[in-house]
C-alpha cells in the first residue's frame, strides 16, 4: 500500500513538473509525459503497473469529458455543430472500417469483426494536446471549438462501435440492428445527460452561496450521468459530454460567481492531474504491454501499428479536404446572404409589434439577431486550407485509444499482439504528429483573432453592460429589498463612479493603446497588491490581530488580485 502511494505521489510531482516545463521547451505536456512515462518504466526497481481499464473508462474518463465539456461555450458548439457530428461520428466509422480492413487483410487469421473491434479502438483521436499546443501558440477560436468538440464527441462513436465488433465477434450482428443500437445509445444518453444537467444545476441553485457543497454535487454530475447511461447500454460518454454542455451553459444564470470560481479552479486541477496521468500512464505501461507479445510477433505488430498510423492519417486528410471546402463555400454563402438579413431585420424592427403581441415581437427580434450574429460569424471566422491543415494532423490519439484496447475480449486470437498495435498507434501520433504540430502551426503562419478587433469588440460589450448599469441607477423607483429608499449620497457616488466608468470605456473605442496604458496599469495595480500582501505578512507575523481579522483581510486581497487581468 505505501509502494502505491509512494508512486501516486511521485505521478502527481512528475506531472506538475512536466506541465510547468513543457511550454518552456515548446513541447505539449501529453507527449513529454509519454516520453517521460516510457523512461521511467526502464529505471532500475521500476513497479509494474497494471491499471483495469473499467477504471479508467468509468472513473477517470468521465471527469476528463465533463471538465471539459462544461468549458465549451453552447454557442460556438451550436454553430459548429455539423462540423463536429462529421468528424465525430462520420470520420471516425470510416476510420475504423477503413483500418479494420486493412488489419484483417494483414491479419486474416484474427476475424473482421475483431479488425473493426481494434479498428474502433484506434479511431477516435484525443484533443487534449491538440488543444493544449493550439491555444498556446493562438490558434483562431472556432478552429480549437471543432478540435475540442470532436475529443469530446467522438469517443461515444468509438466505444459503440466496439461494443458492436465485440458482439460480432461471437454472434451475428445486422446492420439494422447495429444503426438501431447506435440510434438508442445516442437518444437515451442524450436524454439522461439533458435531465442530469437540468436537475443538479437546479439543486446547486437552491444551495448557492456555499461552495464547498455546490462543489462537491459538481464531482458526482459525471458519475451520475455516465453510469445510468451505460446500465441502460446507452452513450454514458454522450451523457456526460450533455451534462457538461448544460452546466457550463446555465451556470452563469444559476450558480454565484464566488461558486463558479470556486468550482472552476478545482476542475482545473482534477482535468490537469487525470488527463495528464493517463498519458503517463500510458508512456510507463508499454514495457509490460511489449513483453506480453512474443518475440516472433513484436516485429509484425509494430509494422502494423505503424502502417494502422499512415492509414489513419491518409484516411482523415482525405476527409478533411472536401469538409473544409464545405466550410468555405459555407463562408461565401454567409457573405451574401449578410446584407439581406440585416435589411430584413431593419424593415422588422421598423414595422414594431402589433397591439398585444409585444411578447412575440421580441422573440421574433431575438431570433432574427440570433441569425444575424451566426451569418456574421461564419462570414468572419472561416477556416481557411491552412487551418484545415492544422485540423488534418491533429489526430492524436490519448485516453480511449489506451483503455479500450485493453477491453479486448481475454480470449480473442492476438489479444496482446492487438494491444501493443492500439499501444503503438497511440505513441506514434501523440510523438510525431503532436511533436510536429507545433513546427506546423508556426509553418503556416496561422494566427488567432486580431488583438485590435478583440479589443474593440470588448469595449462595445462593456458598452452594454455599463448602460444597463446606468439604467438600473437612474431608475426613480430603485429601492432596497426591503423597500426602503437607498440613500441620496450613496447613489450619487455610485453615479459618478458608473459615469467614470462609461467614459473610459468610450476612450477603449477610439483610442489606440499604443503606449501599453492598460499593460502599466495592470503592473502598477499588481505592485499595489504585493505591497498589501507583504504588509499582511508581517501583520500576521507580528501577532498583533486575531486570526479572524487576516482571514478576512487575505480573502479581501485575494479577491482584488482576481480582478486584475
């Protein structure tokens, strides 16, 4: 018991430590860990480490999918959502096929349905480190929206089509009924990821303003959406992925700010601790999965990891090529339809409501703006070839690949000689492609949002929010919970400090910031928050306040530090 601990606590400091070194040397974290988990396992005494993969397909994949998916903005999902049920679906079945073929004419001895079996195993690619390198080096936004969705989408594709090839394997199997499965297992997850969602946003509303508690509900939302999910035979991954997408998309309505924060620095840790220890995991376990396979078989099943990894590699090139063409044609197609849709919302909004239809009125605006801003959006963010690009080589393979090879039936034919092909393909894409993605993104010179745009489009939203600040201040009928009055100085000070505030907003609009202003100010302000915190230090050195009072006073100094940003 302590040998395991001793290990758990050194997989948490080697992962803390490659994470924090791996932007430095320009390397994603997942592909030095494997690297790093692969020397590790050669050291002298190293422990062998067999991990069951239910534990990593019902403890661990479902944080990973539900941290992620909460952070997914619905909108940008929404707006690229037959982008993603293409790549998550559609690309992944021609994978697996297309793989499993060439497996079973390799391998003829194993079966087809145990060449789809290993086919759907290898299908699905990971966008951690897609994600992790795209964001860091300031990938355009929608293009790191599509590689986030598909990771999180395409794993229930993958692990239906396995379940299906597993049954194939000892019994017969339809095409009717295996589309009908598909169709159950994507409805009823569906369902029981919207009803989860729906009904733990709602409880952790009724508890607001402790986050402890609203945070411990958050651990269990994964939990108890996967595992009805797949008691049912359903899509537990669907599930999740749904129940994420809920919560992070009411939780600002729902859920305090203080709670959010709360919540939110928690999942980061767990996300970066399990993600991160899988691909270690996965580097440390390729010794013990190399010597399950005999000597005469470790060259052929290399070989084939190696040729399942080109294939893999042609097939989503392939794919990628006519669905980035859709995406352009989709951009021009916006680019002409703009001006009609902006005249009609005009000949609208002149036109006015009717007498006693003003409810209706006002959706019909809201959908029509809806409609405006997603013609816009697709007009300005299309993906050029240079981004398809980007999205045909970031086809690493991570934690599904790893776990669901070694679900394998115990007794199917080649069992480990299968699994060191999954194990190979895995290693390969994350080392080469996810090594190179980097080299390539730099290459084609692909850059992010212009950080003018941004800015300005920043203090147009500010704009908003500070005249509806205004308008709740000059309100004549404003009045406490109570119903008493608020005091005349105290709205007087808060309506000079909400003008103060219009004002440099509006200079936001029309002023460069070329002189880095904001960037001094944010320094200066940083300084000043130093300052507090080292004169708090000595207070609470001195001993001269009670415990009480610092705690009060660090959580007023932290609070103010999180503003600055």
């Amino acid at each position: 018991m302590q040998e395991l601990a001793l290990l758990a606590v050194a997989s948490v400091l080697i992962i803390v430590a490659v994470s924090y070194f791996a932007p430095k040397l320009g390397v994603a974290a997942p592909v030095l860990l494997v690297l790093v988990g692969m020397a590790c396992s050669q050291l002298p005494g190293a422990p062998h480490v067999a991990v069951a993969p239910e534990w990593i397909l019902t403890v661990v994949l479902p944080p990973i999918l539900y941290s992620a998916a909460v952070n997914v903005p619905v909108v940008d999902f929404r707006r690229d959502f037959s982008t993603i049920g293409s790549l998550s679906v559609l690309l992944v079945a021609v994978s697996a096929f297309g793989t499993g073929l060439l497996i079973w004419w390799l391998l003829p001895e194993i079966g087809f349905a145990a060449a789809l079996a290993l086919g759907a195993v290898i299908s699905p690619p990971d966008a951690v480190a897609a994600t992790s390198i795209g964001k860091r080096l300031g990938l355009p936004p929608r293009l790191v929206t599509i590689l986030e969705g598909e990771g999180l989408v395409n794993d229930a594709t993958a692990l239906v089509l396995l379940r299906t090839a597993v049954v194939a394997i000892t019994a017969s199997v339809t095409f009717g009924g295996a589309l009908g499965d598909f169709a159950f297992a994507v409805s009823v997850g569906v369902v029981i990821g919207l009803v989860v969602g729906l009904a733990t946003v709602w409880v952790r509303s009724r508890i607001q303003g402790q986050p402890v508690l609203t945070t411990a509900i958050s651990y269990v939302v994964p939990f108890l959406a996967f595992i009805p999910a797949e008691e049912l035979h359903a899509s537990g991954v669907l599930a999740v992925v749904l129940a994420g997408l809920v919560t992070g998309h009411l939780s600002a309505r729902k859920i305090t700010a203080h709670d959010r924060i709360s919540e939110r620095t928690n999942w980061r840790t767990i996300q970066l601790l399990l993600e991160n220890g899988v691909f270690l995991l996965m580097g440390f376990e390729l010794t013990s999965v190399v010597g399950a396979v005999a000597d005469d078989d470790l060259g052929r099943a290399l070989l084939l990891g190696v040729l399942a990894t080109v294939a893999l590699v042609v097939l989503r090139v392939a794919f990628v090529i006519p669905l980035i063409a859709m995406l352009r044609r989709q951009q021009r197609r916006a680019n002409a339809f703009a001006d009609k849709i902006a005249t009609f919302l005009e000949r609208f909004t002149a036109r006015g409501p009717t007498s006693g239809n003003d409810k209706r009125y006002d959706r019909g605006i809201r959908a029509i703006q809806r409609k405006q801003a997603d013609v816009a959006f697709y007009a300005s963010e299309g993906l050029s070839w240079r981004g398809g690009a980007v999205l045909a080589w970031s086809g690493m393979r991570g934690v599904v690949t790893l776990a669901a090879a070694q679900t394998l039936p115990e007794d199917l034919p080649h069992r480990p000689e299968l699994i060191l092909i999954a194990f190979t393909v895995a290693i390969l894409t994350l080392v080469v492609q996810g090594g190179s993605l980097p080299l390539v993104i730099r290459w084609l010179g692909i850059r992010g949002n212009d950080e003018e745009h941004e800015r300005r489009e920043y203090a147009r939203l500010a704009v908003e929010l500070i005249a509806a600040t205004q308008s709740v201040v000059e309100n004549p009928d404003l009045c406490r919970e109570n119903g008493a009055p608020f005091d005349s100085d105290i709205l007087d000070r808060t309506r000079e400090r909400t003008r103060a505030l219009s004002e440099n907003v509006d200079k936001m609009l029309v002023e460069q910031d070329a002189d880095g202003h904001r960037r001094q100010l944010l320094e200066l302000q940083r300084i000043m928050m130093d300052a507090q915190q080292n004169a708090l230090l000595d207070a609470r050195a001195s001993g001269t306040y009670s415990s009480h009072t610092l705690e009060r006073a660090q959580y007023f100094i932290d609070s103010q530090s999180t503003r600055i940003v």
